[in-house]
C-alpha cells in the first residue's frame, strides 16, 4: 500500500505498514490494526475507552479498511488523544 491515498488523517495520527496489513497510532501508542482474517479483514481496536466501544469490525479488504479507520478516528479524535497521552485505555477484551 506504500504511496497509496489512506485517506487523510488527524494531525499526529499515522499509518504503519507491518508487511501483511496496517497499524495506525497516535503519538506512541497503537490505536488500531487491520490484518488478514480468513476470507476478509478484521480492524482489532487497541486503544479501548472505558466508557465503552466494539473492539473489532469486519471488513472486505484492506483499502475499505483504511476508510473505515479514518472515518472513525475523525469521528473521536479528541477522545482518542486523551486516551493516549492519559493512559486511560483498557487493552482490548476487558
């Protein structure tokens, strides 16, 4: 995917390419990823608000992936932000 148009995201948010799919993180701490899952994608959310979220979401493929992302960081940045830099996140699953 390097060179392709992700879509634009929130200043201090960035894409990592990891060889099989995508991280995106904001200052040092993983907001998401999407990989590969049997015949599609999966987006694992990392950076987990207390007050409750899905923690995964299906997706065709990669690109649709990509999208979905960055319509949802857009629509919680702030939030997102004070997760990172409060420690406030709860690893994904609890």
């Amino acid at each position: 995917m390097a060179g392709q148009d992700l879509g634009r995201l929130p200043e201090g948010f960035r894409w990592e390419e990891t060889g099989f799919g995508l991280r995106l993180w904001v200052a040092d701490c993983e907001v998401l990823e999407i990989a590969p899952r049997r015949s599609g994608w999966m987006i694992t959310i990392h950076l987990q608000d207390p007050r409750g979220a899905h923690s995964e979401v299906a997706v065709p493929n990669l690109y649709r992936g990509a999208s979905w992302a960055c319509r949802w960081v857009h629509s919680r940045t702030h939030r997102l932000r004070e997760l990172a830099t409060a420690g406030e996140a709860l690893p994904v699953g609890q």
